[in-house]
C-alpha cells in the first residue's frame, strides 16, 4: 500500500511528578492542571522543557451531545441538548460533536440536530478558545441537509482555511462520515457493504470541501466486532482509513465501538496504521470502556505519536448496533489522565465534572466518570469542612 506522506516522529509523552509541598487546603482540579502547566512551562532546568509545546498537546473532541445520546431510550428535548452543548463550549474545548443528519427513523435522539446547527449558526456562544462543531452526515441526503443550512447563513461560520489562519470570529464547522471495519457491522450500521458506503462518503466528503469545511471520517468496530468477534483485520482497517484520506478526510477516528480492545492489538492496530504511511496527526482514537480499557488502551496510542482522543462527558454513549457496548471513555477521566501524565488539554476539569453530573441527573442515569465523581465528592468534603 502507498505512503499518502512521510511519516512525522513525534515525541513521546513524558510524566512530571505532583508537587511534594502539603497543603490542607482543598485544591480544585483546575488549579492543579494550572501548576503542572506553569511548572512544566518555566522549569529551564529541564531539557524536555525546550520541545515543542505541540508535543506535549492534547485534542479532546467532545462526542457527548452526538454519539454519547443516540443510544439514549429516553426522549431529550431539544433545549436540553442545546443546553450541554452551550455548556461544553465554556469549558476549553475546542471540538464538539453537535448533532447528526441521520434519519430519525433509524435515530430518534438525532431529530432536530437541524434545529442545533440552525442555533449554532445564529447564537454567539461564549468560550475561551475557537470551538469547531461536527454534525455527521452519513449519506447525500445527509450532506444535502447540512448544506441547505450552512448556504442560508453565509458568514455565520469559519471555513477550514479560516480556522487554520487563526482569523476570529464565528465558529467553524465540519462534517463527517461512519464508516466500518466489518461487513457484518457495515450491513447493520449503513444496509449497505463497506465498499458501497465508501463510493456514497466520496460525495460527502467532496461536498464538505466544496464548502471549504474539515470531512471528519470515522472507522467502528476496529479493535472487536459484535458480530465477528476480535478477529477485526488492522490491514483492513488500514485500508478503510487509506481510502478516507485519499477521498480528502483531514482526520480518521479509529473506534473501538465494543470496548473489546487490549493493549497488545491497539498496539499492533497503530502500527498497521504506520506501516500505511498514514501519520499520528492523521489519527484520532474513540475509545469505549466496556471492559475498563480505554485509559489503558489510551496510553499506547500516546506512545504510538497519537494526539487527539474522542470522549464524551460522563461516560454518555454507547451504540445501537452493538450490543452490550457501554459508553464512551469519560471526558473528565481522559483530562486528569492526560494532565497526571503532563499533558495539556486546556479543559476545565471542574466545569466538566459538573456538566457531567448534570446531564447524567438530566437522563435519569449514573454518572459513569469515576474522575467526575471523585471530584465533585472532594468539593463536598471540602465544602462540609469549612462549613461552607
């Protein structure tokens, strides 16, 4: 298989130690992720120090609102939705699944994501860093839909190379597509061979860089299929995400839809991917944590060059064609993983925790960040101590 481009060698991940000073004062998660930043900033004596901060930079991309309802039985009302998105925007994150044009037949909870980027495009949302909002947009239909909006408010939104050029403004948007490693899933997923639902993205993707916007492509099920088991093929998988980069994705999110994926096969999945001549920056890893491995499973795509990690807050998630898959890897727990490792994120651990809780209570369900929860129990500890 041809190189697409040269290969980029990124520096590994590195871990700075916790402060050693005692303090019996409660601290909060953003203060902390604040003194590991500054410390890993200004210490000179520090060779490591003198890399390039894009090393040592992590691009968490939101999936909450998108992949982390759609599995959702009970009904969400719109204002709720639009609620956690306003809401995640505030938080430093600067990737944001909003919505999906899909049919509502097939998922119900995606009705009226029409209606969210209508909102996105008309609202001045406040955040601390330029944020990019993904609608998926399965098919032509999909793609004819978003199209239809985004033509109505010209202006209203960044094009890719705005966003790139750092210009200020309105929020930039992105469109994506689901593609999958199986055939088994591909005809669950799409009714259709993975072969046809790659001819059916060209159209997709050419028409989001018609727009000017960033084509997103996902790949499911590449580390464990519900239907074939654990015998996903990474050559194939390398394949898939070849085709995608060719037909102009900027970006491949390889998803272990079922949480079935070891340390051992992400490893061998990450260097098929290598081998393919596809590069870390090209990269993103969606990871579920059905069997509590996506943490684990994070740590080798980290020494593997990976920089970008899907996630979703409080746990949300799950996959209508995947039986038994629990939700995605925590937002909370991926940004107190990163930063415990040195790593910047930019999120505000805090904020995120609450919104975790509050969307969680919103759905009548648990809060699945164990991080999330730790965080707000050490606030009410130290809340109850002070009287407070």
């Amino acid at each position: 298989m041809a190189a697409l481009r040269p290969m980029i060698r990124m520096a590994p991940w590195r871990q700075i130690a916790p402060s050693s000073s005692p303090s019996s004062t409660f601290v909060s998660a953003s203060t902390l992720r604040r003194r590991r930043y500054f410390a890993t900033a200004t210490d000179s004596s520090n060779p490591s120090t003198a890399q390039s901060r894009s090393d040592n930079h992590v691009k968490l991309v939101e999936v909450g609102p998108r992949d982390g309802l759609q599995n959702e039985k009970k009904s969400i009302p719109l204002t709720t939705r639009i609620e956690l998105i306003e809401r995640l925007a505030k938080t430093g994150l600067s990737f944001i699944e909003a919505g999906s044009f899909v049919s509502p037949k097939w998922v119900p909870q995606m009705d009226n994501s029409s209606a969210i980027m209508e909102h996105l495009l008309t609202t001045n949302i406040p955040s601390p860093v330029p944020v990019t909002y993904s609608f998926l947009a399965p098919n032509a239909k999909g793609m004819e839909n978003a199209a239809n909006i985004l033509q109505q408010h010209p202006g209203a939104y960044l094009t890719q190379a705005e966003s790139l050029s750092g210009a200020a403004g309105p929020p930039a948007m992105e469109l994506a597509v689901f593609a999958a490693a199986t055939e088994s899933f591909s005809q669950r997923n799409l009714n259709c061979d993975i072969a046809t639902s790659l001819e059916r993205f060209r159209d997709v993707i050419q028409g989001a860089k018609q727009l000017g916007l960033r084509a997103r492509a996902y790949v499911s099920v590449v580390l464990g299929c519900p239907f074939e088991g654990y015998e996903v093929d990474p050559h194939k998988v390398a394949e898939i995400a070849t085709s995608l980069l060719e037909m102009g994705a900027d970006e491949i999110s390889l998803g272990d839809t079922t949480g079935m994926g070891t340390a051992p096969r992400t490893q061998e999945l990450l260097k098929c991917i290598a081998a393919a001549g596809i590069r870390p920056e090209d990269v993103a890893m969606h990871f579920h944590d059905t069997y509590g491995q996506a943490l684990v499973n994070t740590a080798v795509a980290l020494e593997r060059g990976i920089r970008t990690f899907d996630s979703a807050v409080g746990g949300l998630g799950g996959c209508p064609y995947s039986p038994g898959a629990t939700g995605n890897v925590a937002t909370e727990d991926m940004v107190y993983f990163m930063e415990s490792l040195g790593m910047e994120t930019g999120v505000d651990l805090d904020a995120v925790a609450d919104i975790g809780q509050w969307i969680t209570g919103e759905l009548g369900k648990p809060n699945e960040s164990s991080v999330g929860k730790a965080v707000l129990g050490a606030r009410k500890t130290a809340a109850a101590a002070t009287g407070q």
